[in-house]
C-alpha cells in the first residue's frame, strides 16, 4: 500500500507514520528525516538542504524529487511506504505521480492529519526527538519514561534547530501557501481522507487505521 500523510508541521505526521509503517509492514519514508541524514554525514546535498531548512523554507523541488524517487526504488519499497514531508507542492504531488504512473502504479491513498495552528505550535516548542530512531517526544503530551533518552535507543533526545520559534513562524507559512494546495489535489482524485490529528496518539492512530481500511 503507498500511503501518503499530509499536514502542518507539528501535526503529527512522524509519530503516526512510524507507528502505521510498522503495522503495515512497510517502510516509514520522510523526506526531512532524509535531509537531516544527510546534513549530519555533511554531504552537498546536506549543505544544500541545510542553507533552506535553517529558514525554515523548502528544499528546491528537483533536488527533492530526484532525493525521493532514488529512495523508493529501493527493494524494501516495493510492498509501499508511508510518505511522511512528501509531496509539498503540486510540483511534487505531479513528479510522483507521474513516476508512479510510468511503472503503472498509483497513491492508494491520502490521510490529512488536521490540527490547529495554537496546537501546532505548542507541539514543536516541546518536541525533542532521538538523534537515532528519528523518534519524536514531547515533554508534556508525549514524555519518554526517562527524561530526555528514547525509549527504544536510550540515546540523549535532542531539539530541532528549526523548531525555534521564528523558523516555526515561516514553516507555517510555508504550508499553508506551498502545501495546502495539496488537500484540493488529492480530494479532487477520491483519494483523500482526514483525520483529525488534534485527539490523543492512540486515538488518532485508531481513526488513521480505520481510514486506511
Ligand atoms: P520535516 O522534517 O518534514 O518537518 P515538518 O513537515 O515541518 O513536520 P515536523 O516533523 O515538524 O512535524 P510532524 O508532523 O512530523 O510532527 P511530529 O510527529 O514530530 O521537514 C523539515 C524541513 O525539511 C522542511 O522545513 C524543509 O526545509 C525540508 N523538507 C522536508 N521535506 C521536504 C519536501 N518534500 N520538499 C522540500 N523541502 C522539504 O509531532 C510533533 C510533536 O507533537 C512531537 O513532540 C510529538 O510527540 C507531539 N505529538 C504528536 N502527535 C500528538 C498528539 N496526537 N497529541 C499530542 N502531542 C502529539
Ligand atoms: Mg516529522
């Protein structure tokens, strides 16, 4: 099944996509998590992306698509993935399924994870996240049982540098200009289904299975 999770930073799309990744038996692609791999091996593409992510502005599309399309040609994706931070712009949206088109495949579906902008940001002010799994926490909604180190990995948790709240403020913007679009995009193929993201992880996990069924 190729699924793909859309919604604003901070809604939750990491946190379900690891979980329903799992569930499926498929890999958990997110195009930040691959941007950041990179920016920690200090490769060009990781100097390229860094000098966006940092303003808290896009990553060019070709490089992205180009970045993506070369990551789902891997065996494990084969079965499908869950796409976490991919497409962003219909230029994306449009790359994807054009690429997908050409081996005569398809988006089995959309999940929109709806959550308000007041949630969002109280959500990525407290977000720390595992430097290995990619696991996010949060030091209220979402603590680990031992204070800053992930559950699975026992590494020290870190915070992102562009969850300082000036960089939240354009990645907001961000969305709502570059990505929203989307919602209309994948509705208008019968292919969208939302949920909404702002009830508790367990909840919002039950409704997303319940959606994809
Ligand atoms: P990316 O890493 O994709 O960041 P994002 O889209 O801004 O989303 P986040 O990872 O911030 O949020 P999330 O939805 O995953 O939330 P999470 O589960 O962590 O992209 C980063 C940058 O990379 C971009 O700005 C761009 O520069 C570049 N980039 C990436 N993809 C690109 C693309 N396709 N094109 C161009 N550039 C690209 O949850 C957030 C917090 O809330 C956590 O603390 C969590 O514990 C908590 N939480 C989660 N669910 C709940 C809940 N139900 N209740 C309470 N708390 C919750
Ligand atoms: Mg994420």
């Amino acid at each position: 099944m190729r699924v793909i999770l859309l919604g604003a930073p901070g809604a939750g799309k990491g946190t379900q996509a690891g979980k329903i990744g799992e569930r499926l038996s498929v890999p958990h692609i997110a195009t930040g998590d691959l941007f950041r791999a990179a920016v920690s091996q200090g490769t060009e593409l990781g100097k390229l992306a860094k000098s966006y992510m940092d303003q808290g502005e896009l990553v060019p599309d070709q490089v992205t698509v180009r970045m993506l399309l070369e990551r789902l040609s891997q065996p494990d994706c084969r079965k499908g993935y869950i796409l976490d931070g991919f497409p962003r712009t219909l230029e994306q949206a449009q790359a994807l399924d054009t690429a997908l088109a050409e081996r005569g495949d398809k988006v089995d579906r959309t999940i929109y994870l709806e959550v308000s902008e007041a949630e969002l940001v109280r959500r990525l002010s407290g977000r720390w996240i595992c430097p290995v799994c990619q696991t996010p926490y949060h030091e209220v909604t979402n603590p680990p049982r031992t204070p800053r180190r992930c559950d699975k990995e026992g590494a020290a948790l870190y915070q992102r540098d562009d969850d300082k709240p000036e960089t939240v403020k354009t990645r907001l913007a961000v969305y709502f200009q570059q990505t929203v679009p989307l919602i209309q995009h994948y509705a208008r193929q019968g292919l969208l289904r939302r949920v909404n993201g702002e009830k508790e992880i367990q909840q919002v996990e039950r409704e997303m299975v319940t959606s994809l069924r």
